[in-house]
C-alpha cells in the first residue's frame, strides 16, 4: 500500500529547520530508505513562489503565489510504499516527535493519506457506492 504524508503549517516559514532536526530527518529518511519502504519526499518551494489554477463556475483562472487566503501551507511530503495504515501513522508521529523534540514552538500537522493507483479506484467507488 501507498501512502504520501503531506506535512502542513500555519504560516510561511521564515528560515530554515533547525539543523538537529534535519539532521535527525535525515537519519530517518535512510533508515526509511535502507528498508525500501520510502519512495520520494521532499520539501516545497515558499508559497510566494508557486501558481494555483483553478476552476470556478465553469471558468479557469491562473494565480501566482501568495495566497492570503491560504489557512495551511504543505511545506513536504514523502510517500511510501508499506504495509497498513496503522505502519503510516506510527511513521508520522515519529517524524512529528522529531519536530517537537528539535524544533520547539513550531506547530504543523503530518496528514497521512493512500494513493490509490487505478487498480484501487473500481473497488474504492464500490464502497462509497453502498454508503
């Protein structure tokens, strides 16, 4: 199973992470890799730097960054191919111990999510079919 854990905070960082704290992602990250279970992560690019497009009432609209309305900015993501979800969320709040242990007062969130490939969409559209 597939699974991408978008990381989220409130606000634009204004500098980068704290070195512990990437040096502990990184020693995660290869553990992650030595076990063949992450696929690709990386961090995003300011939101002052990126483009939305959109569509509205039939209409599409291209938006440069930033975005004042946004509430949470995704600031990375990783994805892994693992074996449960229950395996995803306990890999979140590792990486998330590790935020509040090498970066105290940041505040964000790690969202776990399944990537469905279009194997998984038939049975998937079944069960919210039945609901």
């Amino acid at each position: 199973m597939r699974f991408m854990m978008l990381i989220k905070h409130a606000q634009e960082l204004s500098g980068p992470p704290p070195k512990p704290l990437m040096d502990a992602m990184d020693k995660l990250a290869e553990e992650s890799k030595q076990a063949n279970t992450m696929v690709a992560s990386g961090g995003l690019a300011p939101v002052a730097a990126s483009t939305e497009v959109r569509i509205a009432n039939g209409k599409r609209t291209t938006i440069d960054g930033p975005f004042t309305e946004s509430k949470e900015i995704i600031g990375g993501f990783a994805i892994f191919d693992i074996n449960s979800k229950q395996e995803a969320i306990e890999g979140a709040e590792r990486f998330m111990e590790l935020h509040r242990v090498h970066w105290p007062g940041w505040e964000g969130a790690t969202e776990v999510r399944q990537i469905f490939g279009p194997e998984d969409f038939q049975q998937h559209c079944k069960a919210f079919e039945q609901k």
